[in-house]
C-alpha cells in the first residue's frame, strides 16, 4: 500500500507541478467535509486543478495507479461524499472557478464547478435574473459540490431542484475521456437523459468541469408571512390548505428548539411559546394577494400570530431567521445534520417521532426545513468529547432515519447518501434497483476508481 501511495503521488507532482500537495499537515484540510461522523481516511495526495485538462491527467494517472479519486468542492457536505478514502487521490476544483459565460437572451450561464452558488446568483442578478436553486449554504457551497448532490433549497416546491435548472454538462470519465451531455435548448429528447443522470450520482460516475444551468428573470415583487402556531399539526394543515389556493416560492417550518437557538444568537424575538413557526414567501407580481391569502388561512388555521409584509427587506430579515437556524444549532455543540423526507401530510408524524426520539436518548434535537415538500433537517445536538453522547447522537440518527422510512419517506432529500448512510440503502432500494446502479457506474467507470463505496 505504502509503495502504491509513494508511486501514484510521485507520478503526479511530475505530470503537474505546483498542482500537488502531498504534506501531510497540509492535506489534513482536504480529509473530510462537514460530516463528523463519516470516517475520513489518509489520501495519497491533493490535486488542486486548474483546468480540465489538469482533471484528464490526474484521472488517467490514478487509473495507470488503480488509486480511487475523490472529487471535491468546498467541503461543504453532510454525508461524507467529500471525505478521502486511505490511499485516495483527492481531486479539488475549487480553483475551477470562472463564469465562463452569461447569455442574458437565452438566459443561461456556463460556470465552472467551483463557482461558489450564490456568486452566480449575484452576477445572474446585475443583468435581472436570478438563479433558484438555494441551499442554505449557497454563500459557501460550489455549483460543483450542488450537482454532484442535486442540491435542493427554499425555493423547491416551486422551482425545484438543482437538476432541474441543468441544461447542459461537460465532464471527464475516469478513462480521461470527456463527454458533453445536452444542448442548451429548452427542449431534447434524443438518446438518454445523461445529464439528468450525472447530476446526483455524488462523484461516482464522472468528473463535472462546467455547466450551462438556466436562469429566470428577477421576480418582481415577494412578499413574506410569518406565523406562529400551537403544534406542528396546526402548521402543516396550514400547509396543506395553502397548497391548495397559492404556489409561494417557499414554506419553511422551524421547530421551538430551533426558535430558541435563533433567538440565542440573533435576538429577533421569536416566539418560543410556539411550537412551530412557519415562514411562507409568495413571489411574482400577485406576490402581495397571494401572501394576504395565506395569512388569512394561517389566522383561520390556529396561528397565535401572523405578520404579513410586502416590503422585501423585511421580508428578507425574516427569511433569514430560518437562514440562520442551522449556524445558531451549532453554537451549541458539535451537530449532527439529518436530511429526511416525508409526504407532507405526514410531517406532523414525523416531527411527533423526532420528539420521542430526542427524550428517548436524551440529546437536543432541532428540527426544520422545507414543509411544502416534506424535507426536514432534524440536527442532533451533542458533546463531541462525551464519547457516551456522541453514541447517542448516533442512534438518535438511526431512529429518525427508520422513522422516515416507516412512513413511507426517503433517507435523504437533498444531502446525498455519501458514506454516512450507504448503511441504509437497502432499507428504501430493492436489490434488482441496486444491482442497476451498480451496472451502470460499471458502465462509466470499469475500474471502480471514482469514490469507491459512496452513493449507492
């Protein structure tokens, strides 16, 4: 193995000098990404590419090493994805940064993978367009890193996901050969959808170097509403009648543990008598109408308090406190991010769950996300140094996990499966399903070097 290492890291710094990193304190930063719980092993060494033909080579020199490659962004992932395997190469493209292009008619950008999100949103936004696709993290999160996740947002239940927003992809295969999936006209059906394929498939089928993603024009107006109810039972069926009459761009639920957190780090004076906060944003030009229907059906439906704003400053300043729910949870502790989904009528069994779930093994637990879809971030809370409660965090997890799936749901809705919960794939997938995937990661990459052991 030592010989392996020493021989597939020589052969790189000679085929691209000053790309290669192979100290071992200065690889430590590239180990792993924000999942602690996912094992990180010792990688071989660091490419920081440059270029596309700076992926060819090192792809073509891990596979003459038979050295499994590890693509990464920023880092910024919750399932381990990112994480280097023992012997690894780790492949960085967050110096693959450059918008390549902005076609304002068509309404496209070329962007290169480490093209930070919410960078291409700002330059969409000086031309009147805008990019939908928003994690939470899209002020440090790559577009690279949000393909190879098919990262979701706030803005999902109306504009979807990032693949949705995918015209078309150039990317390298382990072999070095490159492929370009689609033309970026609005419509195609000839052969498979190839891009709709590597979006999503986590660094295991190829290496994406640029994408042209589509972007829409600015809304013109959005207005907020805030509503504070009882139970999260009040709140969902609030959901659920607001789905019927109006299409907002995002409904955000926050649970009181949460709302505490918030209130902790921020001051915004939420109200932690509640259990459950709703955040509901209506974009266009019915903007206003759509949001004065909603506050009306969250008044009729339980709400103690609702407040309604037109202003998109205020409105923002409100949205931000559902921004700011995961970065206030880790103040107080190392944190344990889940990502499940259910149907949303479902939420409030999901959410009674999590509950027991936090008192049976006595960790804090807060929960929120995206109610208008069925994707809830329950984050664990616990002492990384208590070995005892970094065990419970654990099963915690475990638990919430089977809960979503004993209703019907999904183990991940937009995090990705990486390392962290390659454990319960067969708990939600068939074996004739997996044996499919597997087939055609086979297909791309023959000789297993792409993140090995990641994704399904």
């Amino acid at each position: 193995m030592t010989e392996v290492v020493d021989d597939v890291a020589a052969a790189l710094a000679a085929a691209l000098p000053g790309r290669v990193v192979t100290d071992r304190d200065a690889m430590e930063a590239y180990r792993r990404d924000q999942c602690l719980l996912a094992p990180a092993g010792r990688p071989a060494a660091v490419v920081r590419a440059r270029s596309t033909d700076d992926v060819i080579t090192t792809l073509r020199t891990a596979g003459d090493h038979h050295a499994p490659v590890v693509t990464r962004g920023a880092g910024t992932g919750l399932a381990g994805a990112a994480n280097a395997i023992d012997g690894c190469v780790v492949l960085s493209l967050a110096a693959m940064d450059r918008i390549l292009a902005l076609d304002v008619p068509g309404r496209t950008a070329t962007v290169e993978p480490g093209v930070l999100t919410g960078d291409l949103d700002a330059r969409a936004r000086e031309h009147g367009l805008w990019y939908p696709p928003d994690p939470g993290s899209k002020a440090i999160s790559t577009i690279g890193g949000n393909l190879a996740t098919n990262a979701g947002g706030m803005c999902c239940a109306k504009y979807g996901v990032t693949a949705d927003h995918v015209a078309a992809l150039t990317a390298v295969l382990a072999d070095g050969r490159v492929i370009r999936t689609g033309p970026p006209t609005r419509k195609n059906v000839t052969g498979l959808d190839l891009t709709r394929l590597l979006v999503g498939s986590e660094g295991t089928l190829a290496v994406i170097v640029d994408a042209t993603v589509r972007l829409r024009p600015f809304p013109a107006a959005t207005a907020t509403v805030v509503a504070s109810f009882p139970t999260p039972q009040q709140a969902v069926d609030t959901v659920l009648r607001i789905a019927s009459v109006a299409d907002p761009a995002a409904v955000e639920l926050m649970d009181r543990t949460c709302m505490r957190a918030v209130n902790r780090l921020t001051r915004m004076g939420l109200d932690e008598s509640a259990g459950a906060l709703l955040l509901v944003q209506c974009d266009g030009p019915s903007a206003d109408q759509e949001a004065a229907t909603c506050a009306r059906l969250a008044e009729t439906g339980g709400a103690t308090e609702v407040l309604h704003t037109a202003d998109p400053t205020e409105g923002e300043m409100f949205m931000q406190a559902r921004r700011t729910v995961y970065p206030a949870l880790e103040r107080l502790g190392t944190t344990l991010l889940d990502d499940v989904g259910v149907a949303v009528q479902d939420l409030p069994r999901l959410l009674a769950a999590i509950e027991r779930i936090a008192a049976d093994h006595g960790v804090l637990i807060g929960t929120f996300g995206h109610a208008a879809d069925g994707n809830l971030h329950p984050t664990v809370v616990y002492d990384a140094t208590d070995r005892d409660a970094a065990d419970r965090a654990g099963a915690a997890f475990d638990d919430i996990v089977a809960a979503a799936l004993a209703l019907g749901g999904t183990i991940t809705g937009e995090h990705g499966v990486g390392s962290l919960k390659t454990r319960y794939l067969d708990a939600q997938l068939g074996p004739t399903e997996r044996e499919l995937m597997t087939g055609i990661r086979a297909v791309f990459d023959p000789g297993g070097i792409l993140n090995p052991g990641r994704g399904y």
